[in-house]
C-alpha cells in the first residue's frame, strides 16, 4: 500500500518513513523541499507540499500527517506572537489536507495528534481516551479541534485515526539534534537542572502504531483516537543513566515529586501493540550524542 507522510523530515515524521521503507512500502514525502540526499535510508518520492496547500495525493492509500508549522523546538508555546498564524496553518491547513485527501481517494488517514488534547485535567489524573477534552495550551486546542474536523469526514470510504502521542525520544536523523541534546548539554557543563518527569514513547514504537493501525480492517480504528504512551521518565534516573555512560562527574538533580498524569494505553495494546519499554531508552542512550 503506497504512502504519504508530511513531516517526514522532523524528529517524528523520520521514523514513519524508515518504519515504512524496513517494510517495503512505497513512500512519498510531502514537503516545500525533497529531502536531503541520505537522509532516509531508502529511495522515497516527493512531491511538492506547503500546510494549506491541497496536495496531491492521487496513487496513495494511506497519509499520515504530523506536520507542525512551529517556532524551532517548541510545540507547546510554538505559536511564538502569530497565534493567528499558528492557528490558520495548522488547523485550517491540516483541515484542508484532511479534506484533499478525502477527495482524492485516500482510504486512510492518521493524524498524530498529542495528549496535550488533555490538558486541564488535575495531576493524578488517568488519562483515557473516553475523556472529554480539556486543552489548556493552544497546541492543544489545535490538535482537539484538527481531531473534530478529521472525524467529521469519516465514512465507509475513508477511516480517519488519531494518534494521541505523549513526548517522542530517539535517535535524530542525519544533521539533527535529539530531543535531550540541550539538556545533556547543560548537564556535562555542570549547570543547575531542574527537577522533572514526564512520559515518553519511542519513536519506532509510534510508527510501529501506525503500521498496525494499517494492517487492520478500518472498521478497527476508523474515527477512533487512541493515546501512545510507555515509560515514565525522570531527569534524575535519564542523566544518571547519561553520567554512568559517559563518565560525567555532576550530580543529577533531585527526582520530581509533582504527581503526573498517565495516559491509559490499553485501547492500543488490546490490537498486539506492545513498546519497547525502560530496555528500549537504555539501548537508545548510545545513540544520543
């Protein structure tokens, strides 16, 4: 099945494309600009794609969109003094493209959308996709409303899923920076790190959701979201991990103690879906330079 996938190029859209290439699927990247040349590490397409542009998608079966127009390494807060732009980008963008595809015959699409969709909800709180949404940022009011409007398209010829992503860690792709690389960097130099925890997810591990989102019947998880979750992470136990891999002589700082919400996963795992767990973070700490 052929396969469209906007940003491809980011930190997240990456592992959609080398997830899909491992399988032999056809993938076409869609983008103001083809990918550098090696970047993925396979042949992939490309065709000419700006948020709010119909693109077209004529030959492909599925799209997954995780495009983000946003300030550089921010998406809570990514809207930076144009909220009106942050808005008119990437909810009417992605409501056009929702509808493009639509119309141009694409039989499934998948949204990565976010657990920001949550948002107010008190710390403590299970977090399961039967909740009423209560965004509390402005991302995640985009990400609750793009939801709606992808939804509201469903039909027996098109099956739309949201991905209800929490943080995405991994390897970055070739002249990237990890996600932690400032982080890591401020703990080698010895300045002070503020206590925090949160949850994180593989990027291998979203994809690999996606891959048997499209494996099974669309009846399945058409006009479903579903929320992507795996391990709790620390500062503490993550730089720890960093200072007994690379001999830094810093102390980490103290744990967290604010209660955190937790996303419930069980909707997912209930389809075979099953992250690589703390074991996946440690083998992925090597490959974080």
């Amino acid at each position: 099945m052929s396969l469209a996938i906007t940003g491809a190029t980011g930190l997240v859209g990456r592992f959609f494309v080398e997830a899909a290439l491992a399988q032999g699927t056809p993938v076409t990247v869609l983008g103001r600009t083809p990918p550098p040349r090696g970047f993925f590490p396979g042949v992939v397409a490309h065709r000419h794609y700006r948020l709010g542009e119909r693109p077209d998608l004529t030959g492909h079966s599925t799209l997954i969109h995780c495009a983000l127009a946003h300030l550089p390494g921010r998406y809570r807060g990514g809207e930076g003094d144009d909220p009106e732009g942050f808005t008119r980008l990437n909810l009417d963008g992605s409501a056009t493209l929702f509808q493009a595809a639509r119309d141009s015959g694409v039989a499934r699409l998948i949204f990565v959308s976010s657990r920001a969709v949550y948002g107010a909800y008190p710390p403590g709180t299970t977090l399961h996709e039967d909740l009423a949404l209560k965004p509390d940022t402005l991302y995640g009011r985009i990400k609750a409303q793009a939801e709606d409007r992808l939804f509201a398209l469903a039909s027996p010829d098109f099956s739309p899923t949201a991905l209800r992503a929490t943080g995405i860690y991994g390897p970055p792709g070739p002249g990237q920076r990890h996600k932690w690389a400032d982080l890591f960097d401020a703990f080698r130099a010895g300045q002070p790190i503020a206590p925090r925890r949160g949850t994180e997810l593989h990027g291998a591990d979203l994809a690999a959701a996606a891959h048997l989102i499209r494996s099974l019947p669309p009846e399945t998880t058409g006009a479903r979201a579903f929320n992507l979750s795996d391990i709790v992470l620390d500062r503490h136990d993550l730089l720890t991990l960093l200072a007994r891999d690379r001999a830094i002589p810093h102390p980490p700082p103290p744990r967290a103690t604010t209660p955190l919400s937790l996303p419930n996963t069980e909707r997912m795992r209930a389809l075979g879906w099953q992250p690589r767990g703390r074991a996946g973070l440690i083998a992925t700490l090597p490959l974080l330079h």
